[in-house]
C-alpha cells in the first residue's frame, strides 16, 4: 500500500467538525464540466469527493472507472452518465457493465438538466434535451447556463422535492429499462450518499 493511500485511511478515521469520515467518493462523469461542478459543490470535507469530467461515451466511462479504480482507493464508485442520443445498447451495456464492477451508476434520460428539472416540478414526459435550458431559465427566473458551477447552491433548498419526485417517477416503470424510460434519473440516489457526510 503506498503512503499516499495510508495518508486517506488516516484521515479517513479523523473527526472532521465532529463528524467521522467513513467514506472517500470517486464519481466519473460523462459530462467535462455540468456534473462534475454541480457533485464538487457539495458541502462535504475535500478529500471525500474525487469528481472527474472524461467526456467519453458510458462504455468508455465505465472503462475509465477501472482504470481509476486501481490508482487509489475508494470506498464508493459512481459513474454519471446520460442517455443523450448514445445507442441504446451502449448506455444498457454501460449500467450493466457498471453493476457487474460494484460500481453504482446516477444515470439520466435524456440529460442531467431532467434532474434539476425535478427540483420545481414532477415531470414524466419525456421532452428533447433542447429544451431543458428553456425549461430550467424559466424555472429558475435566470438564464440557465449548461456548464454554471452555481446550480448545487440555486437548488439546494428544493432538493427533497426533487428527491422526492424522482424517487416516484422510478416507481412508474416496470419493468425499468433506463435507455428507454423517459423521463428518468437516478442522480438522487448519489446526492443521498453525499448527504450523509455534509459537514
């Protein structure tokens, strides 16, 4: 074991403003800056967030979630990736491949813009990724810019309500077929795993 993976399980076993940290994230994104900006504003303690930005298609992001994986270590793997107009198969194989790894996956159809969509409103028809950024510059009451590091703090006080509604869309599809339910996410599943370790 190198001296670096010794230093983050001793300071995975420090008190950090009296909480213990128990668990060290690396969350692989399809997405270069939306994702990553939105998961590294979470109010965590540093070394608890490795979020990277790889612009690969989901195969190649689970592949790189390997790659990653033996370089140091990681108590959860997540990788974050989104139906876009990748094929079907690809992103399917991409949640598979994924789960086989242990890794868990916050996937969105089509894009992670339906998630912050969930934040002001239940929506369970699918509309062209184009139109999210109408959408959300409505909803919000400010333009909305794809690559903004500032949604994590614009949204926060409605994360339960988004929480909540994209906990009841899962519900409605049975049985689940992620390339094919849209509207869908699964973001909230990684947003309640950080949740635990806010500071």
């Amino acid at each position: 074991m190198t001296k670096r993976r010794n230093n983050y399980r001793g300071y995975s076993r420090r008190k950090v403003d009296n909480r213990e940290i128990r668990q060290r994230f690396l969350i692989v994104c399809e997405g270069v800056e939306t994702e990553p900006n939105y998961f590294k504003r979470f109010r965590v303690p540093k070394l608890v967030v490795d979020a990277k930005g790889l612009g690969v298609n989901p195969s190649q992001l689970v592949d790189k979630a390997k790659d990653l994986r033996k370089k140091d270590e990681y108590d959860q793997v997540w990788c974050v990736f989104d139906r876009d107009s990748f094929p079907e198969q690809d992103f399917n194989n991409a949640v598979k491949n994924a789960l086989e790894e242990k890794f868990r996956v916050a996937y969105s159809n089509e894009a992670f813009e339906v998630w912050y969509i969930l934040h002001f409103q239940y929506l369970n028809t699918g509309i062209d990724r184009r139109q999210y950024k109408q959408k959300l510059t409505q909803l919000l009451g400010f333009e909305y810019e794809k690559n903004s590091d500032l949604m994590y703090e614009s949204l926060l006080d409605r994360q339960q309500v988004a929480i909540k509604n994209s906990t009841k869309l899962l519900e409605e599809y049975e049985p689940h077929n992620p390339a094919k339910n849209n509207p869908s996410t699964t973001v909230h599943l990684l947003v309640e795993e950080l949740n635990k370790f806010i500071h």
